[in-house]
C-alpha cells in the first residue's frame, strides 16, 4: 500500500511520475539505455535537457528577461552562492529573517559580507511575515533576500514588496511551482529540487540576465552562475537523472492544468487543515491567518504527552513523516502538490478521531 | 534491445542495478514510498545511506584514518572545493597535468593560490605519466594534486609515488572503484559518481581526517569537508536517489567478488581492444603503453573521412557513444566496470570487419 507521505522534503511525488520512471529505466523511449546512462552532451540527454528547462519557463511563466539555471547543492550551497555571485563591489547585502532558513541564509552570507538583518520575526517566534514599513533596508545592500515559504515554521509570503532598483532574492525551495510567482519582480530565486518540483540534488536558480556580471572572483565557476548560464547548464555534468524527473513532474503538472488550477488545489487543501486545526481545541497552529503557509502546516497537541500515541496511530493508517522539526515539536504536515485532497482528508478524519478517543 | 553503451560519462550501469531500481521504484520492500520519497532524515533512507558508505568503505579498504564523505557538483566543482578545504595558511600548491582534466584543476586552483605546475606533459600531446624525478615539487605546497586517469586522454596513473608529509590529492573520478587503491597514500581522493560508482549528481571524496582543518573562511559550509565530515554528509540535503544507486551498485560489485575481481576483468577487457588497435595500421591509440588507461581507449582511423561511417556501422550494431571528446578527435570507447567482456568482443569483431571493408 502507498502511504501518504507527509514528509517536509525529500517528499511524496506523483504517482503517474514513479509509474513512468519505472517503465522507462531500462530503456528510454527506445534508446537502449537508461536514462541515467546518457551521455550528458548526447541528443537524447539534451532533448531531455530542453524540455524540462522549457516546461519550467512555462509552467512559472518566465519572462525573457530572466535565465532558469540547473545546479547543484541546495538551498544551503545557495546560501553561499547568492553572495559570490551578487556582491559585486558592494559589501552589504540585506537579509528579511522569518524563520530557520531565512536566519541560516543570513548567516552563511556574514561569511561574505556584511550581511544585516532587516527584520526579524524571531522575538514572536516567526508567526508572521513582516510588513514592508517594518524592513530596514541599507541604501548600499546588493540585494534583499527573503524566504518566501519557511518550510519549520509554517508561514508564507502571500506577497513580495516591489523595491525599486535593489534585487530582490528569494529562497522559494519549499514552495516553488505550487503557485504562480511574478517572476518579474526578482532578481532571483533559487530553490532544491526535493519539495515540488523532484528529487534531492537538482537546485533551480531563476535570474535576472543583467545581475550575471556581479561575481566575485573567488566564486567557484562550477558555481557562477554566469558560467553556469553560458553553457546552459552543462558547464559541469549536470544531476541529469534529477533534471529527468523534475521535467516528468512539470509534464503532470501541466496535465493537472499548471500552476493556476495547482494553486487552487493547495489552497483547498490547506484550508480543510487549518480549519480543523482552528475548530478545536485540541490542535494548534501559532502562525497568524494571513502568513500560514499553504505547503507546511506545523500544528501541536494541547497534551504533548500524546505526541508519539498521534504519530504511531497515524502510522498505522498510512500517514507518514508526520512529526514536527525538532526546533518547533509537535506535528507537520507537509502538503505539497503531489499530495492529493484525499491524503488531507485522510489526516483531518484521523485528527478528528483521535481527538475524540482523548475525551 | 539494450545497446552496448562506451559513454565516458554518465555511463552504462549494470542491468542488475537497473533492474532493481525500477522493481523498488514505487514501493522500497514494503515501506510503501519510493527511495526518492524519503525524508533523509528517516530510518528508512538512513539504512540505505549507512550500507552505501560502508560499503565504500568496505570495497575500497579505506583505513580508519580517513573519512568519506558524499557531495555535489562533480569533479569540476571539487577542483574549487580542493583549495577552499585544503590551503590553510599557504598560499600554494603543485599541479601535475597529465591531461585535459588535470589542467582543469590547475586553472580553477588560480583562483584561490599559486597553482604552480609542477610537470606538464602538453608538449607530447598528453600521453604519457611523469616520472616522480620529473615533478618540480615547491617546498611550501599545501599540496600535491593529481588526476589519476584522464578521461579524455586516455591516460591512466599504474601507481602514484609516495610523497612523504605533503598531502597527495587525487582526482580519480573516472576510474574510482576499477581497482584497488593503496587510500592510505593520499590526502585526499575525489570523483563524479557518474562513471563508476553511479549517476550524475553525486561526488564521493575520501579525505584524511588530520586535513579537516585547513579551510578557509570562504568556503561555503556545504562545501567545507569538515562540516560534510561532522554531519555525516548530511549538512544539506544529500542526492538521496543517487546514494541508494550508488549503493546498489557497491553490492552488485560484491557480488562480483569485489575490487580484485572487477580489476581483473578490466584488465583482461583492456588488453583485448589495445591488442586489437595495436596489431592493425588502420587504427592508432597514442598513449605510452605503461600509462594507457584501462577504462578510457580513445583510437583514431587512418583514415579520418571513415568516422561517420565507423559511427554510424557501429551505432547500427548497438554499439553506442563511441565518438571521441572533440579535443582528441576520432573515437573513444569507455569500458567501465558495467560494460561486460562480452561488449568489448563486440566492438573488437565490429573494429575488424570494418577495417576489411576498407581494404
């Protein structure tokens, strides 16, 4: 039996995606190999290759303006990489701090630069997303970066701010494709793969064409993205096996209807969980209405003590990978496109239940 | 019809592996989720992480004195990560170019020291191994880099020298698991997955754990082997598909009776297709016989217009990816551990009868 698979990442994907891969890893579309086989610079690989960077670009609704980049090492290589490639002659860089990954992006930059926070939600507990009155911008930063979904703490950027002329960069690992974005207003987001859009080790980086030129020279040019970008992605040999199931998952979300009927989906999804979480008692989610994240739905019990009787019964019904980040405790569920309506609808009824047997 | 597939990389795998990945693609014996589905921090997944580096381990008799650790971005990006690890308070370290790749390594060095070339053998077209009188080692190198087989040149290392207390640092991407090694001479000994040991997207390095503390303040966490080192290759997500194909095919090469057994069988495939070039005038390898790789056999035609046809004659037999990189020319054909003595017989008929043809 196939569990629901709640897990925060690596996570559920689709089942029509596992199914094709598996009727295809002998022999692709007969070519006599696996597509783990291909050469990277073949026409087979490169057809591969086109299409997934293609779907990407339409799926996200890219605009010209913007280069779709296939890299390695995550969100926490990119941590790294945003700064080596951004600062320019410029020393600072701002940094909006809305929970774990955010704060571990502004601290990975400090290796780089000056890099200030500011805002922080933290003395809340990182409820909340602020509002831009709240961000103290440096008139000399290189770009202001957020984390527009916080995969441990739950909470969303329904919206980004427009800013003018600093770059906006955003962490959208855990949210990427789950909605559409205005691509426009960024300078660049950058996400792992292993939430919506595939499997660990393939990093999507999306960047404005005219921030290409801003590298520092101790960037590692398997890592510039400039490099990276004049040889579409094949500067180094890319994850092509990672790039080959992204590409699947963006064929099914294009059968789903793409990014608008998707939203809709989650946005369903999301509110039948938070509505049970609010309607009780029993269950709690701290994050503010208006910042919950559709994708990661932290939530604690009113008895703690319970904890591992919730996680083992959930077990028992097939609903997995339901305990929370050790940082926040409690429960999450992770919800990401590949999870159906009915795996929510799963979990409510099991919630409910439980709730009722503890009575 | 499964092709015979000579590509340098990504590369043939054995059909076992495959075939095992397809029958656990939507199901890992009864944990009711794909490999690809799995949080890296579950039991699941950690089992399958645990057995792929013990394995490693295991295959490769790597002392006690040495860690392994499991990255990403291949050997180009290991060439920057290198130095960033590795140079401490000096600010040099020696080059041995024995090829294409290996001059890869000495120019990205630049970026971070005095990359100083110790020996270089361009001037006679990459064909043979320096002999250690040769290597115009510097008193103050961090280090002392190697690549141990050439990919494109065809160039492989029968031993290394022993260097006394400077590091030796080895880029044995494309002929990792082919061989025994002696780890215990190296510093450090890097290499892409993808020929080998797995798919793209994965990069083992086994570095001696007295070197962990030599990082400079710009190396980006994920990349720092200490940090890799101290999280068990789990700082950022790792390419968890990767790993478990890496790991099934760490036990399909116990099956096979280990590094001995497979050297053996490489050494008896190698022997054929160079006695086929050797005894014939229509074909022609370069290297210095002592220092011909037994993975990587670039050959060249007498007769260059031949290519297509060579190609084409061959492609038509199910002999695949033979084209030679375009820095060398001609023909390469990659016999890695997956490829069977019987694809190599293949090729050697094919090699035959096409030169009667000519005549």
């Amino acid at each position: 039996m196939r569990a629901y698979n709640f897990s925060a990442g690596p996570a559920a994907l689709p089942l029509e995606v596992l199914q094709q891969a598996a009727d295809e890893m002998l022999d692709w579309q007969g070519s006599g190999m696996s597509v783990m086989e291909m050469s990277h610079r073949g026409r087979e690989y490169t057809s591969i290759h086109e299409a997934a960077l293609g779907d990407l670009r339409e799926l996200l609704a890219i605009p010209s303006s913007h280069r779709v980049l296939l890299m390695q090492g995550g969100g926490l290589a990119e941590n790294a990489i945003v700064p080596l490639n951004l600062l320019g002659a410029r020393r600072r860089a701002d940094y909006v701090v809305t929970g774990s990954w955010s704060g571990k992006s502004q601290k990975e930059a400090l290796r780089y630069c000056d890099a200030h926070v500011a805002v922080s939600t933290a003395a809340g507990g990182f409820v909340r997303v602020p509002s831009l009155d709240e961000w103290q911008l440096s008139p000399d930063a290189a770009y202001v970066h957020v984390c527009t979904n916080e995969t441990v703490n739950g909470v969303e950027f329904a919206e980004v701010p427009a800013l003018g002329d600093v770059p906006l960069v955003a962490d959208i690992s855990s949210h990427m494709l789950s909605r559409p974005l205005d691509i426009a207003r960024y300078g660049a987001l950058y996400g792992g793969a292993q939430k919506n859009v595939g499997i660990a080790g393939l990093t999507v980086v999306i960047v404005r064409e005219d921030l290409l030129d801003r590298a520092l020279a101790i960037c590692p040019s398997a890592f510039e993205w400039k490099t990276v970008a004049q040889n579409n992605s094949m500067y180094n040999t890319p994850p092509t096996y990672a790039i080959y199931i992204a590409g699947l998952v963006c064929q099914w979300l294009k059968r789903q209807g793409g990014l608008a009927e998707i939203e809709r989906r989650n946005i369903a999804k999301a509110r039948l969980l938070y509505e049970t979480i609010d309607r009780s008692a029993f269950y709690a989610n701290p994050v503010q209405p208006d910042a919950r994240s559709r994708m990661n739905v932290p939530f604690t019990l009113a008895d703690e003590s319970r904890n591992a009787a919730f996680l083992d019964g959930a077990r028992e019904r097939g609903l997995t990978q339901l305990k929370g980040h050790k940082s926040v405790g409690g429960m999450r569920a992770s919800i990401y496109n590949a999870m159906p309506m009915a795996g929510v609808e799963a979990l409510v009824d099991y919630m409910t239940a439980f709730e009722r047997e503890q009575a």
